[in-house]
C-alpha cells in the first residue's frame, strides 16, 4: 500500500481536464485496485474562480471524491487557479491547506503547489495569458499532445520559470529540515532520476507530478520513503517514469 498518491492540477472546469482518464484513475483507488493511506491533491484542482465552469462530468468529479473521502483521507492543497474553495472542499469532506507534511519511511516531505515561488504570474499577467492560449490552442489542434509537450521543453521562458519554481521550493525546504519536496504548478513532470530542469545536486529531491490536462497524465506516489513519478495511460496500466 502507498503511504500517499499526489495529482496536481486537475483543472476541473477547463475544457481540457482530462476527465475521464481522472474519474478511471480516482475510481482504481475508491475500489481498492490503487490502495493508499491518503490522497493528496497538490493545487489548481479548479480552473478558475468561476465555478459556473463547472459541467456535469466535472462535478461528477467532485462526487466521487466527497464518497472517496468516507474511506481515504484526502487533503486539497490550495493553488493559484482554487481561489476561495474552503467552501467546495468543506462540502465534499476534505482537510484543506496551503501546504503539508507528511513522513514516510523515517523521510519529512512537504506537498505545496509552488506557484508561491513563481514571480513571473504576478509580474506578467498578459503575457502568461497569452501563453496558455497558445497552449490550449495547440491541445485542440493536436490530440497527441506532443505538440504542446514539445512547445513547453522548447520555451526558455517557461523552463526558466519551471527552474526557478524548483530552485526556490527546494530551498525553502531545505531551511525547514525537510528530505523531499513535492510540487505541481508548472505543468512539467521532474524527479531526481530524470529531472530535465538540472543535473545539479541538491540536498532537498524535487518532484513534480505534472497535470491532468494532457495524456499521459501524471502523478506521484510515496512508499516507505520513496517517491516515484508515473504515467497514466488511460484504459491502460501505469507506466512508471522514473
């Protein structure tokens, strides 16, 4: 059994959540296929403020994780697209927080979004807007996704974000004790074996599950300390990553 599964940025009422690859996915872990202590949701669980971008198979989501809750505790960490959800993780039975810990094989490890640490929203709101529409645009015109993969790796822009994301969440770690930090924010999936953001040791790893709103998904699990990337390949078995 995992000691913790992490997803982060579901992005429910955007209309590139993957939601059926999400609601196979929760179901796996609900019907014992993918046991767990806990589930943890690291951040942008919505898409926007505006839940009236809510539609059914969205809220659908939101049902079965209030039912999940009965029997795996789940803790929703907020992020920078959840706004006030206090009150929709209220409803569906769910510890709600900026950040937690948690110890797994004698290892701290500490779960926050990340968008803490990237300045760049704040300091360049129309150009990170135009950018994800750009992004969009490439998910509708390419269901492979690999076009928007490949325009994220291909940005030094978004990559240097993406670093400075990594390099601030570890280092905030490190003052606080912790061995392992995991985050979610920047869409790109990175693990000490196969980090493409740096090859650079640190003393705090880095991991990052990647999103829900492209295939494959990503997600992390933790297991006696260890903490593994992976892929899920809907109506498939996971691949590991790393």
């Amino acid at each position: 059994m995992h000691d913790a599964i992490i997803l982060s940025d579901l992005h429910l009422g955007g209309d590139n959540a993957q939601v059926l690859a999400l609601r196979t996915f929760l179901e796996s872990i609900h019907n014992g296929e993918r046991p767990t202590r806990q589930l943890i949701l690291n951040g942008d669980v919505f898409d926007s403020h505006d839940f009236r971008r809510l539609k059914k198979h969205h809220w659908r989501i939101l049902s079965l994780l209030r039912r999940m809750s009965d029997d795996v505790p789940i803790v929703w960490i907020n992020g920078n697209h959840d706004g006030p959800a206090e009150v929709i993780s209220s409803l569906i039975g769910v510890q709600f927080a900026e950040e937690y810990e948690l110890v797994s094989g004698q290892r701290r490890i500490l779960v926050l979004h990340g968008h803490q640490f990237d300045s760049f929203l704040d300091d360049h709101p129309l150009l990170t807007r135009a950018a994800e529409v750009v992004y969009r645009m490439l998910q509708r015109v390419d269901p492979t996704f690999q076009m928007a993969r490949r325009a994220k790796r291909a940005s030094k822009t978004f990559l240097r974000c993406a670093e400075l994301v990594r390099e601030r969440a570890t280092a905030y770690a490190a003052r606080r004790g912790f061995d392992a930090v995991c985050c979610g924010h920047t869409h790109l999936e990175a693990g000490p074996c196969d980090d493409p953001l740096s090859t650079e040791q640190t003393p705090v790893e880095y991991f990052n599950g990647g999103c829900w709103t492209e295939l494959p998904c990503g997600y992390l699990t933790i297991r006696d300390g260890h903490i593994a990337l992976h892929h899920f390949v809907f109506d498939a078995e996971p691949v590991a990553a790393v």
